[in-house]
C-alpha cells in the first residue's frame, strides 16, 4: 500500500510539473504589434530673441543669424550688412530669406557677402551704396539704388532702375577663367569651343537718380520706371559705368562675356571683346560709342537718335541698322559689310575703312567723306556726294567734301540742322 501510494504521488507531481503547450495567435492583417517606444515631434523655436527698433542690422554668421530669425522687418533705418557662410536649403530655418525676403526700404548701405543664393524680393530702395559680393541673389524687384556694386560669377542683370552709377567685376569666378592664355588659344582657333558655354552675359537698363521726381518712396507709390522710361534732360546726365580694378569710366574690356545689352542711359563709351557676339545698345542718348571686337556678329541701335561719335571695328559682322538714328558728328567703320541709317540727316566726318555697301537715304550734308573705291554708298543727291563704285579701286580711298553752301538746298540743311540740335537735347 505504501508503495502504491508513493507511486501515485511522483504521478501527481510530475503531470503538475509538465509544460503546457502554447497556442500562438498571429495577428490579422489590420493589427499590427505596438512599437517598442514612440520618436516625439521635433519642435523648433522660431521666436526671436529680440525686436528690431531701428539702427544698423549686421549678420556676420549663422548665430548673428539666429538672432534675428523670426522677425518681419520691412525698413532697416540704418546699414544693413549680411555674411552668408553657411550652408542651407531654400525654405529652411537657415535660409536667410525667413528675414532678408521682408525688407522693403534700406535707408543706408546694403552690403551683402554670400556664397548661395537668397531673396530680397521685397527689396524697392536703398538709398546707399547696394553691393552684392560672391553669388547672385534674387532681387528682381530694386528700383532705386544710390550706387550698385556687383561681384560674382553668375550672368549680370539690372532690370530698369534709379542709380548714378554701377560698377561690376569681371575679374572673378568665371569671369577671370576666360582670360586665361589656355583660353585665348582655343577661343582664337573656334567659336564652338566648349569654354563658349561657361561665358558670361551684361544685361544693364539705368537712369540717373536725379530724373526720380521723388525718391521716398515706398511699395505702395512705386516708380513707374519699368512702364515709362524717363527722358535724358536738356543738360543730358548720365549713370557711370566702372569695370573693378579699372582705372577707365565707361570701359568694357573682357576676354568673357558672349552677350551684353546696355539701355536707358548708362554710360559705356568703349567696348573691347574678342569673345563677344551679340551687342544690344537700347539707349536713347549716348554721347559717344567705340566698338573693337573680331567676334561680335550681331550690332543694334533700335533706340538712338543722335550721338557725336561712333565708330564700329567689327570686321565679321554682316549688316548694321540704326533705324532712329538722325546725326553723328563722327562715323567710323571698319569691316561692316553693309550699313543702313535710313533716317541720318547730318555727319560731320564719316570714314570708311573697309565695308561693301553704306546707305544713307536720307542724308542731307557729310561735311567730309573718306571711302575705298570698292565701297559702294547710295546717298542722297543733297549730300553732294555720288555714288561710289561697285567693284575695283585696288584698295585705294576718295574723299570729297560737301558744305551748306555747297548742297542744292541750304535752306533745308539749316532747317535740318536745327532739327538737329533740338534732337540732340531731347534724348
């Protein structure tokens, strides 16, 4: 009995001790199992440390930065001075735009140092120095600067404004590649170099500061600069023109740019370029233009009415037409194959060096002609001067000369002459 009664203890013990078999549940395609911890939300404070209540703002860095962040500051009261040296994304919380895109008026310098680009799109006035240092910025809507500074290597571009002058630097980035002798080897053996790609264009539309009838303004009463161009004055003033590290105002020299388009009245007298192939001159006045390129293909003057001198030494270039132009005291041309100013009354000298054909429909006095004999120009009879040949001459050159009192209508040349002098001032 004892025995039994053992036995069936260690049997009780022993199936109270088995493991129990588990039953495993897997879980529907809807559920899923609880994450093992949760990320909380990053939350950025944006809030300023500080209000702006006027005076100079200066950023020299990201910290100087972070300061600022989250203001809206429309008018800076004083200089405002920006050092972007840091790297961001467009829309981020370092992007500087959060601050700079707000400002509408700096009533002192702006001098902007970056090495990206951001947004000053509110930007309509400053009423100091406006420079912009190592990569374009988004500015399209400026109107009024006292003077502009420009220095990076992205293509340079003005739109209509208010300034007395403009200096820019085609000695930098890009710019200064071109100047290479690596460069000049290739750009003199073709144009269709690859290096032709990385070339630069100028692209400056100014009028001077003293035509704005009122330069406080603001975004609510804008000039209308961009919808009427304002007219050169009896006594014709003009925005300068200075290249960096030139000691020559209205001089553009450069081994880099491909295209440039100057208008309103900005003041460039010369251009020197064997790289360049378009010119664009949609100025209204201009006193005077020298134009020196073996490249340039292309010359347009749809807006010039008078100018003293212009001489063009273009030696590929097909056709040039002035269509509005009524006088020069100086016409100068070197290679041009065929010149039309249909609408010029006067010249004082013209010189022809090389070219086929010069029309001059409506010329009334050419005080004194020099032309090779192989060039032909169709003049009016009240020039005094005949047609030239079409053929031959062996290079060789006529001149003649043709005064008021030797044209067939004196009467009308003074008339014409006075035209003249009224079309002079009016720009």
């Amino acid at each position: 009995m004892k025995k039994n009664y053992l036995l069936l203890i260690i049997l009780v013990i022993v199936s109270c001790t088995k493991d129990e078999p588990t039953t495993i549940i897997p879980p529907t395609s809807n559920e899923l199992p609880p994450p093992s911890f949760s990320i909380p939300p990053v939350s950025l404070n944006l809030e300023p440390d500080f209000e702006y209540n006027g005076g100079d703002i200066t950023i020299a860095s990201k910290e100087d930065f972070l300061k600022y962040r989250g203001l809206v500051i429309k008018e800076v009261s004083g200089d405002f001075n920006i050092t972007v040296d840091w790297a961001f994304l467009d829309g981020s919380s370092d992007d500087p735009s959060s601050v700079t895109k707000n400002i509408e008026i700096i009533e002192g310098d702006a001098t902007i140092v970056t090495n990206n680009e951001f947004s000053m799109e509110s930007l309509v006035r400053v009423d100091g120095v406006y420079s912009v240092e190592g990569h374009d910025i988004r500015d399209d809507n400026l109107l009024y600067a006292k003077k502009i500074k420009l220095s990076y290597e992205e293509n340079y571009e003005v739109k209509p404004v208010y300034s007395d002058g403009i200096e820019i630097n085609l000695n930098v980035g890009k710019w200064k590649i071109k100047k290479s002798k690596e460069f000049e080897g290739i750009a003199s053996k073709s144009q269709n170099s690859s290096k032709v790609n990385n070339l630069n264009s100028i692209s400056i539309v100014m009028y001077h500061t003293s035509l704005l009838a009122n330069a406080i303004f603001d975004a609510t009463n804008l000039p209308t600069v961009r919808d009427v161009a304002p007219e050169m004055p009896e006594t014709a003033i003009y925005p300068t023109f200075t290249q960096t590290e030139s000691t020559l105002d209205g001089v553009i020299e450069s081994e880099s740019v491909e295209q440039i388009t100057l208008g309103g009245h900005i003041k460039v007298n010369k251009i020197i370029s064997n790289s360049l192939e378009i010119l664009a001159i949609n100025n209204t006045a201009l006193d005077n233009l020298t134009v020196q390129s073996t490249s340039v293909k292309e010359i347009s003057m749809p807006l010039l009415t008078t100018i003293t001198s212009l001489i063009l030494d273009c030696k590929i270039v097909k056709e040039f037409v002035a269509p509005k132009l009524v006088s020069l005291d100086t016409l100068t041309l070197t290679g041009i194959s065929v010149v039309t100013l249909e609408a010029v009354e006067t010249i004082g000298t013209l010189t022809v060096v090389s070219g086929n054909e010069i029309n001059l429909p409506s010329v009334e006095t050419i005080s004194t002609s020099t032309l090779p004999y192989n060039v032909r120009l169709n003049a009016s009879s009240a020039s005094g001067l005949s047609s030239g040949p079409t053929g031959g001459g062996g290079g060789g050159t006529s001149s003649s000369s043709s005064s008021s009192s030797s044209s067939s209508s004196s009467d009308d040349h003074n008339s014409g002459g006075a035209g003249h002098n009224s079309g002079g001032t009016g720009g």
